[in-house]
C-alpha cells in the first residue's frame, strides 16, 4: 500500500539504477473493495491515545463506539458516535427481512447518487489487517474520475508526498509512481501492475477496485444473498454519526461461518446530506465465540466533494503540480 545519487550517469549505469529498484522497491498501492471490513483487537484507549498524540491533527480519526446510547466524548477526536436507537433495535430481532430489504434500498438509491457524478475528490482513509500484527492505516488525498476509471492518489502518511496514478485503458494498464525521496525518486517514474507484488505489498484490493460505487457494487450482491438466509441479522442506527456528519448506520452480521460471506459482520454508514456511502466496516470472525469479532478492514471517504471539475490533466503525469518526471 531512498538516498540521493550523484548527478552524472552513463547510460548504463541509468539502467541498473532502474533494474535495482524495480526488483528491491516496495510500493503499497492503494485499493478500495466495495465490500471490505476491518479486523483486528482494539487496543486500549491509553495505548491509542499516547500512539497518535499529535499526529492527526488536520485528519479525521477512526471511529468509535458504544452500545448504550450515549455518546462516547474525548477518546478520539472526531469520533463516530453510534448511537443505539431501541426501537431500531427490536425491529432488527423481529424483522431482519424487512430492514435487510430497506438496506438493500439504501445502497441502490447510494450507487444511483454517485454515478451521477464524473468524479471527485477527497481525503482516503483505510486500515487493513494483512498479516498478522496491528491494522496498517493509510491517509491520502483522492482525485477520482468515473470514465474512464481514473485514480490519483498523494500518500500523507505513510509515504508522505507518494504519487499514484492510474487510468483504465493507459499506459499499458500500469500504475503510474512517483516517489517523492531516495533512490527511486532519482530513477523517476515507475510502472508497475496493478495487481503485482510491488503493488499489492501493502493492500488488500488492487487500485482498479477503489471507489464508492466499485464497493457499493460488492456490497449489494453480498446483500442480495444475505436475504435467502433466515438466520442474518441486521441492526439500523439512523442517530449515528461520522465525526460531524450525521449517517444511518446498518450493521449486518452472520452467526455462523458460511459461502459467500467473508466477514462475521459488516458496518456501513451513509450520509443522510448526499445518500452516499462514506464509511464502510469488516470484521472477521473471531477464534471463539467468547471473543470480539476481529476488525479486518476499515475506509473512509472524508471531506468528499462531488462539485468539483476533474479533468484530464488531474491524471496526467505531465501535471506541472505533481512530481513525476
């Protein structure tokens, strides 16, 4: 999901600079799912509050929750409050069909809404667990376009001043990257596959799978056969909020391990204002059923605007504003 060299090089010595950074770099290039959860055990709030002091100041910070109806204040800053509406709540214990129905609706009128627009931008934010250790997180501005599929992406943190790019049909279907320091920032730009071990080093999901409406699409076949199963469960907070935005929440769960259902549970917000999906949540399942379901995968579609023009120079790796050369 670096050192500087002298400025005279032969032409060979050009090459190997290249060759040696193609086989030794290690990219992480970004990808959203349409249907993807978070997994992995929260850590204590001390612990998080002492590991991100003063780090994400400018950034929305990842949610947090709580399951009695109140508001949770002061962990994290611009926190999701969940709030738990109890009548939501019964209708979930005795009329799952209905509310999966209404979330089906939902996410239908949501892919709707945002195909209307030729693109936007934002600021991306996802966790993943890859391997086993703590969630990866990863913060970028997004410039998206829908036809044909372009992406841009500027890395914050980590890989702060990154540059991706990416648009359906180019470049002989590569990844466009640009590394703002060190060896490969002297070598220039690198293409890469998208779906290559570079790329896919620290993601789960390929770039060509990133955008709301991609994990929308997901979401709604994963929905559509949640709705032959008797034994799925639903919940609809329409209180809940992500940071200041106020969002409906559906969380979705399966009780047991089954095809095609690869999280134990699924939390997806969508904001009230524009009817889009800005947050999705997966968890795993978890070792024993004594035991939180784990959080696998987290994305956040921040400081979305659908009113801005993207245009063609926004995936351009001649744009005078980016680094690439």
């Amino acid at each position: 999901m670096q050192t500087f060299l002298g400025r005279r090089f032969s032409a060979g010595m050009v090459k190997d600079a290249r060759l040696l950074v193609l086989s030794a770099l290690m990219l992480s290039i970004i990808a959203i799912p349409a249907g993807v959860g978070l997994c992995a055990k929260d850590k204590p709030i001390k612990e998080r509050r002492a590991k991100r002091k003063n780090k994400d100041a400018n950034l929305p910070d990842e949610p947090t929750r709580e399951n009695d109806g109140s508001a949770v204040k002061g962990e994290e800053s611009g926190a999701v409050a969940r709030k738990v509406d109890e009548s939501a709540r019964l209708a979930a214990n005795t009329d799952s069909k209905n509310l999966l129905s209404s979330l089906l609706e939902a996410a239908r009128s949501s892919r709707d809404s945002i195909r209307k627009f030729p693109g936007y931008t934002c600021t991306f934010i996802k966790q993943e667990q890859l391997k086993k250790g703590p969630l990866m997180r990863q913060v970028m501005t997004l410039k998206f376009r829908r036809e044909p599929f372009s992406v841009y992406l500027k890395y914050i943190e980590p890989h702060a001043g990154r540059e991706v790019i990416y648009v359906d049909g180019r470049n002989k279907g590569k990844l466009q990257v640009h590394e703002p320091s060190g060896l490969a920032s002297v070598v220039g730009t690198i293409s890469l596959s998208p779906t290559g071990g570079d790329a896919m080093k620290e993601n789960r999901y390929p770039v060509t799978m990133l955008g709301i409406e991609k994990m929308l699409d997901i979401l709604i076949v994963e929905w559509e056969e949640a709705l032959k199963h008797a034994d799925t469960q639903i919940q609809r907070y329409p209180q809940a909020k992500l940071g200041q935005i106020e969002c409906t929440m559906y969380e979705i769960s399966h009780p047991q391990r089954r095809e095609p259902f690869k999280f134990q549970k699924t939390c997806a917000y969508f904001d009230k204002k524009t009817n889009l999906l800005i947050h999705i949540e997966n968890y795993g399942y978890p070792a024993k059923t004594s035991e939180a379901a784990p959080l696998i995968e987290e994305y956040t579609y921040a400081e979305l605007k659908t009113d801005v023009a993207v245009t063609e120079s926004d995936f351009d790796v001649n744009n005078n504003s980016y680094g690439f050369k």
